[in-house]
C-alpha cells in the first residue's frame, strides 16, 4: 500500500513537470517559426530597404534570444569563431568607454553590434534545405533590385537643368547648372512636357515643391534637398522654351538600385557575384538546370556590377574569384587561367575607366583618389598618436575641429577615412584592429577547412556555399582596403549573412561527424 502511494505521489508530481515542458516546447517551436519567418523577411527586405532590414534583423534576434532563454540546454553551438568574435566586442567596448565623446561612440556600437547577425542565422538554418530556401529568396529580391537599376537607365531619375536663366522664378529659387529634379509636389518628374505640364496645373499663389540634387550628377539621393518656387501670376509657360531653363531626362551616371549610393551597390554586388560564381563552379556538371540557373544569376550581377563602374569593386571581384578557382581548379590549370582572369581584369579595368571615367586606374589627378591619399596619411598619424583605444568612434565626425585633416581643409567634405583597417585602428585602436584582424583571418580559415571538407560530397550545394562565401569574403577583404566597408549597414548586413550561413553549415558538418562517431560506437 505504501509503495503504491509513493508512485501514485511519484505520478502527480511529474503531471505539472510533463504539461510544463509541453507547453514550453510549443512555445520554442513557435518562437522558432518567428525567427525564420523574420529571416526571410530580412533576405526579401536586404536588397531593397535598409530600413525593413533593421526591422526584420531586429525581429529574427529578439525571438531567438527569448528562444534561447526559454530552452537553455543544447541551443547555443561551439565554433572557431566564439572566442573571436568575444574578443572583438570587448575590446570595441572598452574603446568605446574611454572615448571623449562616448554618446557618438556609442551610437558607432551599432554597427558592431551587427556581427550578432551571425549567430542569429547559424542557429535557425538548422539544414541546407533551409539555406537553398533563404538563398533563392535573397537571388529572387536581388534580381528585383537589378531589373529596378537598368530600369533607371530607360525611364529616367530625374531632370537635369541646363543655362538656368537670371531673373526668372526657377533662377531666384536656387535652381542652378547641371541641377537634378527628383519631383514635384511629391510626385517623380522623369519627362520634360511631364515638368511643363505640373507648372501650368500648379494654382495661383502656391509655391511649387522641388527635391533637387544640387551639383554635376546624382550619387547620394538622400541629398537631395527641398526648393519652393514661387510661380508668377501672370500666364504660365505654354512650351519648354518659355521655361527660361533648358530640362532634359537624366539617367544615372552609375547604377545603385535602390541604395543611397553606387559604391554601396557595388560591394553588394560583389558579394552576389562570389557567391554565385562558387555555387555555379559546383553545379555547372551536376546539373543542366542548376547551372543554367547560375549562369543566368552571375550574368545579371556582373552587368549591374559593370554598370556601378566602381573600380575597386570590379578587382575585388576578380579577386574574390580568383581564390575560388585557386581552391576548385587542378594544379595545371591554376598556373594558366588563373593569370588571364588577373591580366583581363587589370587591363579591362583601366580601359573601362578612361573610357567612361576619363581616369586611369590609379588615378593620382582625380579628386577622389586625392581625397583617400590624404585621409589615408592623416590617419596614419593619428593612429600613431592614439595607438591603443583610437580617438574614439564618431569623434571625428562629430568634432572635426579637433584634428587638423588636410582633406577636409582641401574639398570642405567630411567623410570617413576609406579604408576598414585604417578607419578601425584610428576609431579604435591597434588593439582592436588586431583582434578585427585575426577574427577575420580565423573566418577565412573555416570556411577554407569547409571547403576542403565538402569537397568529396556527392550534394555541391555545400560545397559551393562553402566555396562562394570563401570567394566573397577574400573579395571583402580587399575592397575593405579601399572602402569603408565595414561602417556600411547594408553591405555588412550581407557580409554577416553569409557569415552565419558559413557558420549553419559547419555546424551541420560537426553534428553530422557526431552522428557518424555515435553509429560507429554504437555498431
């Protein structure tokens, strides 16, 4: 009687146990449905809008965060790069702790804090069936994004104004040569007789509302900025020669989709176009369709790439796929392709730059290339005077005044120094730029073991995940020398993408080792 008392006591206490973990796997299941749902959402949004980006990458963390304090065991998964990437975070925020301004070097945490990107999306890509979905999502917006940049060339963005003339309403308005009309009263003006007729339909005594890109072509379109024309009230102009202003449609010099700027664009597309080269090097023999699917996919982005004409991408690129076949091809092949690809793509390159640039491809003349010579030299000295924490990140934006850069002085614009290294070691530190450095070259060094590790497997999708996401980051990396990459969201959030993706499928490979050890005792 005592025994059966003792069970049936044993009995009612694990019921409350039982309903408890149901309840809570239901609960982790559902959060875990979110997450992948906001990762979709963030590969659909990605190409598109930074803003629903944010917004997706901020969903996908919260809900894996909840998740993981919900089932704490066996949730979150050891690799290379944990100590890493610690490393980096706490010596970021001990920079950001002792800088003079630590309100604007904190707001610079942000895009730090992006590299949690990474382990969002390495644990909810639990299989590759998982990543073909979020890839095909991500080609399929991307896509979108490049239909939308040659759309551009073919409808227009705008009005470009020519001979404004003195003493008419545009003129006195601040309407100057080679101005952008990106719309009127809200509306897009891409026609000149569209423009004519907007001005005779605008009542009496209501100024007209102009966003206007001032300067010799559109590069940034969030500077664009409001004019209000005050129309007369005597007759309206009836032709475009009564304007008093000569309007053409303008295309854009440099293609940028829906990003605020080309060069933007152009590390996107570089990262698309490294990865996509790797998966077609796997598929091109497995199958007719996969690889037609590829080919296709890697002709789009290289003609939007081409279209950004952004030199320093267009090497990178190369370079990027250059590292690939260094890893996909035999030895005798490496010492003859891989060659030619470096020779064609320097000597199109210049070629490319005087035709359409009118520079060379290391252009000492142009404004452009001065700007970084001398960003890249101030740095270097304030590196050395602020060698372990940096001067602090944002300082240099928000107080120019307190160093004396050459470059602002010589153009009157501030920008970043345009480069990732030398931005992180005057920001930061060399403390900080060296743990940037190795958490970077321990990336790199999984996903070549990764690379070799699915080499043999009769699936090429691992192998060329594994082989395009080694080509776009080495691609990366030599784009960062030039550009700062690393301080733009939008790349970042694609580059840290690709890096949990990189990180999902080590893990699989780790858990399916661990199955194949369990089986092996086992039998």
């Amino acid at each position: 009687m005592a025994s059966n008392h003792m069970a049936d006591a044993v009995m009612n206490m694990s019921r409350p146990r039982a309903a408890a973990s149901e309840v809570t796997g239901r609960l982790s299941r559902s959060l875990e449905t979110i997450s992948t749902f906001f990762l979709f959402l963030f590969v659909i949004a990605q190409p598109l809008s930074i803003a629903a980006s944010h917004v997706a990458y901020a969903g996908a963390a919260l809900a894996w965060v909840l998740r993981l304090a919900l089932v704490r065991r066996g949730m979150l998964k050891s690799s290379p790069l944990d100590l890493p990437i610690l490393v980096f975070l706490l010596l970021s925020v001990i920079s950001t702790l002792v800088s003079p301004l630590p309100a604007s070097s904190w707001e610079g945490m942000r895009k730090i804090a992006l590299i949690f990107l990474v382990l969002v999306v390495a644990h909810n890509v639990p299989n590759a069936r998982r990543a073909k979905q979020l890839l095909a999502v991500l080609f399929v917006s991307s896509l979108g994004a490049v239909g939308w940049a040659m759309w551009n060339y073919v409808d227009g963005v705008g009005l470009r104004i020519h001979n404004p003339q003195p003493g008419t309403s545009f003129y006195s308005a601040g309407l100057r040569e080679a101005d952008v009309i990106l719309r009127v009263d809200g509306h897009g003006v891409e026609r000149p007789q569209e423009f004519l007729r907007r001005v005779d339909s605008e009542p009496p005594g209501k100024p007209m509302q102009l966003r206007v890109i001032h300067g010799l072509g559109i590069e940034i379109m969030k500077d664009a900025v409001p004019i209000a024309v005050s129309l007369d009230n005597g007759p309206r102009p009836r032709s475009l020669s009564e304007l008093g202003m000569q309007i053409e449609t303008d295309r854009p010099a440099r293609a940028r989709a829906f990003y605020s700027h080309y060069v933007t664009y152009a590390a996107v597309l570089q990262l698309l176009g490294c990865l996509v080269f790797g998966l077609w090097l796997s598929h091109r023999r497995y199958s007719p369709l996969s690889s037609a699917v590829f080919t296709a996919l890697l002709l789009a982005f290289g003609i939007a790439l081409a279209m950004t004409l952004t030199r320093g991408a267009w090497l990178a690129f190369a370079f990027g796929c250059v590292v690939e076949l260094c890893f996909f091809l035999k030895h005798w092949s490496r010492t003859v392709i891989i060659p030619a690809i470096l020779i064609v793509a320097v000597v199109g390159t210049t070629v490319a730059m005087h035709r359409y640039r009118q520079m060379g491809l290391l252009a000492l003349n142009d404004a452009g290339t001065d700007y970084r010579l001398l960003m890249w030299r101030d740095g270097a000295k304030l590196i050395e005077t602020h060698p372990l924490f940096g001067v602090g990140m944002n300082v240099v934006r928000d107080a120019p005044s307190r160093f004396d850069l050459a470059a602002y002085k010589k153009y009157g614009v501030q920008l970043h120094f345009h480069s990732t290294p030398i931005e992180i070691g005057v920001e930061m530190g060399l403390l900080v730029l060296a743990a940037w450095a190795v958490m970077m070259a321990a990336y790199w060094l999984m996903l070549a073991r990764l690379v070799v590790q699915t080499r043999k497997r009769k699936d090429p999708f691992p192998y060329g995940l594994s082989l395009g996401i080694l080509g776009a980051t080495s691609s990366f990396f030599v784009s960062s020398l030039v550009h700062y990459d690393f301080g733009d969201s939008v790349v970042m959030f694609l580059f840290w993408f690709l890096a949990g993706l990189g990180l999902a499928l080590y893990h699989q490979l780790q858990q399916q080792k661990g199955t194949a050890v369990s089986t092996g005792t086992a039998a």
